[in-house]
C-alpha cells in the first residue's frame, strides 16, 4: 500500500518581524543577516497564540483543503519541538479542538528540524502496513519561545507557524509518500540544542557544515533507492535554515537554481514546521503543481537528518 495527497493547509502569525525590527533592539544589521542567511523576515507568534492553537488552524484549512471532515482522518501525526505544554500531545489537544468523535490515534515526534520528516517516515510506515485510512502529519513551531535576545547568532534565525498535509491510503506506490529516510547521530549533542531555560544554543559554523553535508546524503540515498537522479525530479524543498545551505546543498546533488524552493526569506527556519509550510506557500502560489515529484531533506539538532520522496 502506498499514499496520495489529498489536502494542505498551513498557518503564519499575524505579527511579522523584519530584518530592521532586529536592528532597532540589537547589534545586528539587515545586510549582515541577508549576506549570511537569505532571511528578511519571519512571523512571531503572539504570547498568547501556542502551537497547539497555530497546528489546528492549518489542520482545520488541510481538511477544507481535501474537503473532509475530521472523522475522516484515522491518526494525527504532529512534528513540534516547542509545545508550551509536556502533555497530553499537541496532536491529541488539536483532535480535540477540531471535534473529533471518531476515537483516531494522535502523537507527537519530537525530531528537531527534521520532525516534520520523521513524522513523514511513520506516516509511510503505516500506510506500508495498510494500518491506518488517513493521516494527516502537522509540523508546528512557536522558536520564538526559545530566543535568547543577548545571542544575536541565534535570535535572528527562527520563526513560528504551522503546516498541515494529508495523505490518504492508495494502492499506487507512486504517488503520495514514495520513500523517507531518516538518520540520527548523537555524537554531536552540544552543537546544537536547547538549554533547561528554554534558550537556543548553537556552535553555528558547525552546524553549517554538518548540514550542507548531511542534508545532501539523504537526498542521495533516497534518489539512489528510488532508482533516479536530480534530471527526474521536479522540486527539491529542502529544510528552510539558511539559503547559503540551501544552494549549496542543492547544487552539490546537480540541481538548477529554479528547481530549489526557497521560502527562508519569508518565514525564516521554522524548524519542524519548515517543510510543510514551504510545500503549502508553494501550493498556494501555483509553483509546485499537482502530479510534480519533490525530494524533501531536512537537516536539525541531535543530530538529526533526514529525506522524503512525494509525488504530491
Ligand atoms: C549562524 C550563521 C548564519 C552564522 O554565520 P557565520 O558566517 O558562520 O558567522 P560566525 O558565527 O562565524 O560569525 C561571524 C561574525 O558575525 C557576528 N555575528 C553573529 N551574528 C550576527 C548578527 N545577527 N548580526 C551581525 N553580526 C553577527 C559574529 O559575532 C562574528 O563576529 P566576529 O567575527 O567579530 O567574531 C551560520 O553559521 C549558519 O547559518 N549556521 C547554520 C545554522 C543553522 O542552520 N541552524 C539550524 C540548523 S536546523
């Protein structure tokens, strides 16, 4: 059993911070974050606005997207690094705003930047198995709860919002979720993390290199195991973290400029989020079409890394 795409819905605060926003409150510049990362501007979050309440505005427009309801949806899958709460899970709190009777499964995976990819992988698990009908996989972000404001190498990078795809069980294996793969090495832990005061903590140089090697060898095993190379695939929409290793990455594998999403400038990293996000700005900007293949890797703190192969 396979899977096909049947609905995406996403979800970005009100409120946008730009690149001059940063300079009025710290030693930073627009040019300096531009040259370094692509970003120009990201969405925050309200304080009063939580993951939970941004994951269930996107599910809710992925189900008017495939036009069901949510009784029709057998397992919620939601990538988050930053739920404000321990438990129950985010995706059982948006099941439960969204009014579901239907008693369907719902968890949370905690997989960094890579989330939304590890939370591809069990989705594409169960459809493999035939266990689950419908399942819709969230990535969603409140970063902004995590900034340091005395770490100027860090503050500028993230961004909150939310992203909704569902996916419905199909006997083609050659549409919806063709393929995943995910990785972990947790040799590296203090590269990337976050401290118990709930603060990023980043050796940046570090993490670039890791990601623009990392990022890429996902990518290849999922072309090598598909049997394909960059010329059969549409889009590559890789993590959002940093346009330097976004291009990079992507040329490192052949890719042209104009098959590279890029969506970092808009909403900067969203970590778990990132990926579904970019894939629904890039639905609802007609760029990437109904029936194109999208290589999708995706790279975050552990290490973590990790790629997907859709037919969307
Ligand atoms: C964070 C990152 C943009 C920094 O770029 P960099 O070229 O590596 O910069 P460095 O950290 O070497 O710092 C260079 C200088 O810029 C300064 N700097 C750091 N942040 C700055 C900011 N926001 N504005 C202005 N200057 C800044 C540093 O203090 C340093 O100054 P110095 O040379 O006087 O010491 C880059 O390392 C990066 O993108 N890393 C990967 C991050 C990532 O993707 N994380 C998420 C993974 S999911």
């Amino acid at each position: 059993m396979g899977s096909r795409l049947i609905g995406y819905g996403s979800y970005l605060p009100q409120r946008v911070m730009t690149n001059q926003d940063f300079e009025k409150i710290m030693d930073t510049s627009d040019e300096w974050i531009v040259q370094r990362t692509g970003m120009r501007e990201r969405h925050f979050a309200r304080d009063d606005e939580t993951v939970v309440d941004m994951a269930t505005v996107a599910a809710r427009r992925a189900l008017e997207n495939a036009n069901i309801s949510v009784n029709d949806i057998d397992m919620v899958i939601v990538a988050t690094t930053s739920p404000e709460t321990d438990f129950p899970s985010v995706a059982v709190q948006v099941l439960g705003n969204l009014g579901a009777t239907n008693n369907a499964p719902g968890f949370d995976v905690r997989g960094a930047c890579t989330g939304y990819i590890y939370a591809l992988h069990c989705a594409r698990a169960f459809f493999t198995a035939g266990m689950h009908r419908r399942i819709m996989v969230i990535g969603a972000e409140k970063m902004s709860r995590f900034i340091d404001w005395s770490d100027r190498s860090t503050a500028v990078l993230f961004g909150d919002g939310a992203g909704a795809l569902i996916f419905e069980s199909s006997t083609s294996s050659y549409s919806g979720i063709i393929d995943t793969v995910v990785m972990a090495d947790g040799a590296d832990l203090e590269m990337l993390y976050g401290t118990t005061d709930h603060h990023i903590k980043m050796n940046g140089p570090e993490t670039y290199k890791k990601a623009v090697t990392l990022m890429p060898q996902a990518a290849s095993y999922i072309m090598e195991h598909a049997g394909i190379t960059a010329d059969n695939v549409d889009w590559i929409v890789p993590h959002q973290a940093n346009l330097r290793i976004i291009q990079s990455g992507a040329q490192r594998l052949g890719f042209p400029l104009d098959k590279i999403l890029v969506t970092v400038d808009k909403h900067a990293n969203t970590s778990g989020a990132s990926g579904v996000l970019a894939l629904s700005y890039a639905f609802d900007n007609n760029i990437i079409k109904k029936g194109q293949l999208v290589l999708y890797p995706a790279f975050g703190a552990g290490l973590t890394w990790g790629a997907a192969l859709i037919r969307v």
